[in-house]
C-alpha cells in the first residue's frame, strides 16, 4: 500500500543521500559538483525544503504521481542531478537553460537549487503551477531562477544556451521545438522511446540510467548542431 506523502524536513536527506549514491554507484560521476561534503549536504538542504512544499502544494494541487518519498525522489532529484552533473563535467554551468513545461518544478528548479550558477528559466503554461513555482522561488530564494508563465511558443528564437523539457512533447516534438530555443544543445528525457532525429542536429552524449527507487530505466540524450561538432 502506498505510503500518503507529508513533509519530512531533515529526513529528506538521507533519502537524497541514498538515491544519489545509487546513481554514482551505477557510473554518474558527481565528484566535480561539489567542493566537499559540506557544500553537498547544503545542496541537500535546500532540496529537503522544496520537497516539503512540494508535498505540501500537491495536497491540493495534484503536482506529482508519486506514491510515497522514495518515488518522489525519484522523480525530482534522478533526472536533474544527471543534467546537473553533465553540465558540470562540460563546463557548462553558467550557460542560460530553459526548461519547458516545468509542472512542479523537476527537472528544472531542482537543477537550479544544484546547480546555482546556470541560468534557469522555468516555462510553464498552467497557472497554478506557476503560482506554486513562484511560491517556491519566494520561498528558496535561488539566485538563479526565473519564472514565465507561457506556452514555448512565446519565447523567442535562440533565447537560451541549452533548452531541457521532460514528457511536455513527444520526443520528435520537442527536439524541434528544444533546437528552435537553444544556441548550443537540446536535452532529451527517454523513458522507453527511441531517439528521435532532425535535420541539422545530431547525438552529441546519451547517459542511461535508473531511478533508484522504481529502477524504471532512464535516457537523457544531449542533441547538438552538426555545425557545432565540426568546427
């Protein structure tokens, strides 16, 4: 039977902790993100508050499936600590992302609270989950994070470094629309489907991945443009 979700404070973290070093343990290397233990349990931190309102908003707003706090983990900290971590290895971090559709805030603000020197804008189209996104910027006060309240199709062209959307589109869609937003690269959130192709743009990095708690099998793929990969 499914465990009712309620905030848990500090006991987030040894949930994060554990579902992190599964990931590690499985090959994704986060050594690099952070200067210490100190600085991860901090990043830790500030996570644990975004899942309590996160679990506090979904009473009446429905933000999230997950049964219990283990498969809420999965669904916010998988997906963006491997963006996180690649974009960390690239060198990447202070690049401007956009996230489309952000729902409840994953992957994007979570990348955001780990990542705190890129540049987020959360594009989300529903208003009350703008209203909770905005809630959680207030409340967090990341330095890094922007909210719009908008369909993708008000941003203009070429407006953000890299563009992230997870089960917004369906993949053919969004590396359309992802490689019409971004300058360098579009990243691509698989569950079970296969990679989608476009002209012009070509499979730069794939890291495949589980979710620690459901050990549902994951796929982000990284798309950039031909041009980008032979100059």
């Amino acid at each position: 039977m499914a465990t009712k979700l309620r905030p848990l404070g500090g006991g987030w973290q040894p949930l994060l902790e554990q579902a992190a070093g599964a990931l590690e343990s499985a090959g994704l290397d986060v050594s690099a993100m952070w200067l210490d233990v100190a600085a991860r349990r901090a990043a830790f931190a500030r996570l644990a508050k975004f899942l309590d309102l996160v679990v506090a908003w979904n009473a009446r707003l429905d933000l999230t499936a997950a049964r219990n706090a283990a498969e809420l983990v999965d669904l916010y900290l998988a997906d963006a600590l491997v963006l996180a971590a690649r974009a960390h290895a690239s060198g990447s971090i202070r690049e401007s992302w956009v996230d489309v559709g952000s729902g409840g805030g994953a992957p994007g603000f979570v990348l955001g609270l780990l990542e705190p020197e890129l540049r987020l804008t959360l594009v989300e189209p529903r208003q009350k989950r703008v209203a909770f996104l905005r809630t959680a910027v207030g409340s967090l006060r990341p330095s890094c994070i922007e909210v719009m309240g908008a369909r993708s199709d008000a941003l203009p062209p070429s407006s953000s470094d890299v563009a992230v959307s997870r089960a917004t589109f369906s993949p053919q869609e969004w590396l359309a629309e992802g490689a019409r937003l971004a300058r360098r690269s579009v990243w691509i959130l698989l569950a079970r489907a296969e990679p989608p192709a476009l002209p012009g743009w070509q499979l730069q990095q794939r890291v495949d991945y589980s979710w620690p708690s459901s050990g549902a099998s994951r796929h982000a793929l990284e798309f950039v443009p031909k041009d980008a990969t032979s100059a």
